[in-house]
C-alpha cells in the first residue's frame, strides 16, 4: 500500500509502508498526522490505518451478539456520531473553559465556539535579553556606581544598579500578552505589544501549518510556526512553545471541520 502524507505543510508521496513505519520510528511522523491513500482522496489521520494502528482491533468478538441489539439502538447511532470529532480523531483534545483562556481569546470567542488547544510563547525570549541586562550590570552599572563614589563620595550612583533589570520589561509583556487558541472554528493568534502580530484565520481556510525547529528548539520544544491560509501568503510566528503539538491540534481539528457548515 502506497500513502500519502501531510509533512510540515506539505504533501510527500506515494511512500511505502516501510518507508511511513521509519519515518514514524525517527518521529518525524506522528500518528495524528494526516495521511491518504491518494492525494485526491479522504485525509485521515495515520493510527486509523490498520498497519498503522497502535490499538488491536477488538470488536470482531462482539460481531455475534450485535444483530439482535441492532435494529433497537440504530435510531440512537446518529445522535453519538455528530460528538465532537476532536475526542475520537486520534487524539485526548477535550474543550477549554473560558477561564483558561486569556482576555484576548475571552473577548473574540463566539458563543457556540469552544477552545480545544491553547498554548504561548516559550519562555525562551527573556534568555538574550537577561544576557543583555547582565552585561549591561557589570559593564555600566558597576563602573558607574563605582566612579560616581570614588570621584564625589556619594552612593547615589549605586541606585543604578537596578535600572538593567528594566531590560527585561519588554520581553515579559509579550510573554504575558501573547495568545495562540485554537478552537473547532478558528485559529486566533495574538503575539507583542509594542511589535504586534495577530492572525485569525477560519480552521477549514487553513492550507498548511509548518514547524520550524533547531537542535536547541527541540531540545526545550518550541520553533518557528509557518501558517499559510487558501490563497494568502505565509506568517511566521517564532519562539512559540509546543509547536509540534499545535500543528498536531490544528490537523485533527481541521480533518474533523473539512466541510463547510459542518
């Protein structure tokens, strides 16, 4: 059998079945990621093809007894169907409370509009500016501190020392700022205060989700998002924690909501 997979925002294929058992080995697949026996036919995601599954197939046993109860539960079936598809596509995504969310999400959420996955920018963004701050304390504040004593003998050039931690200042809005939600209608993105970036972007408008990651960004799990909608042009976001699990969340969600109205 020959697949065809959905790859950092990109289709790769036909591949083998040896070849999609490697690449899920090395963790480059995962078992959420979509996947097709034809590019133009149903996307689905990988564990529910049966070489790929990680669960044994038991309801052959109960096949026996099922005729009976049949005709009496089938009016019941639709009813259990139409259930969230983000619970049963691969996945343990159940909704956020509202009180999770932050006051930017709050407000644009829609009524019937629920949250399944949340996350931020990675606590990386302070390292370069808490290096810039140190180096700032013992190459300006220091000697300053220092001269101003030995040339007036006042301490008032030591009230300085405090002032490199205001480095740290702009890196710590835009960790508390930054919001990246996912909902079952909408991805909404929300990064920066003084250098603002914001997306939202309907989940069935969504061409593809990329992740950009290095040796020490997956070492500490973050990267670059690459999102590109139908018909528009890409938008990065950098330093976002879990990518891998974000683009995961976004194609469950998207392969459940893949038809207009659903």
């Amino acid at each position: 059998m020959q697949l065809y997979v959905h790859l950092n925002g990109a289709t790769r294929g036909p591949l083998s079945e040896e070849r999609v058992q490697a690449l899920l080995a090395e963790g480059l697949l995962l078992g959420s990621d979509l996947a097709a026996e034809n590019p133009d036919g149903e996307w689905r995601s990988l564990e529910t093809f049966r070489r790929f599954s990680t669960a044994p197939q038991a309801v052959p046993l109960s096949m026996p007894t099922v005729p009976a109860v049949l005709p009496e539960t089938q009016p019941a079936a639709p009813a259990a169907v139409p259930a969230p598809d983000t619970a049963t596509k691969g996945g343990s995504l159940v909704p956020l409370n509202l009180s999770e969310l932050g006051p930017y999400a709050r407000s644009t959420i829609a009524p019937d509009e629920k949250a399944y996955f949340r996350t931020s920018l990675h606590w990386v963004i302070f390292v370069r500016f808490a290096i810039l701050a140190l180096l700032v304390f013992l190459f300006i504040g220091m000697p300053f501190a220092i001269g101003v004593q030995a040339l007036t003998g006042s301490q008032l050039g030591w009230f300085a020392l405090p002032l490199p931690a205001f480095i740290m200042l702009p890196p710590t809005l835009a960790f508390a700022s930054s919001e990246l939600v996912i909902t079952d209608k909408r991805l909404l993105i929300k990064t920066g205060i003084v250098s603002r970036q914001s997306l939202e972007l309907f989940i069935s408008r969504i061409e593809s989700v990329g992740v950009d990651q290095g040796v020490v960004g997956r070492m500490f799990d973050y990267g670059t998002v690459k999102i590109r909608g139908m018909g528009g042009s890409e938008q990065a976001f950098e330093a976002i924690a879990d990518p891998l699990q974000f683009r995961s969340a976004v194609q469950r969600l998207q392969s459940g909501t893949a038809h207009p109205g659903r």
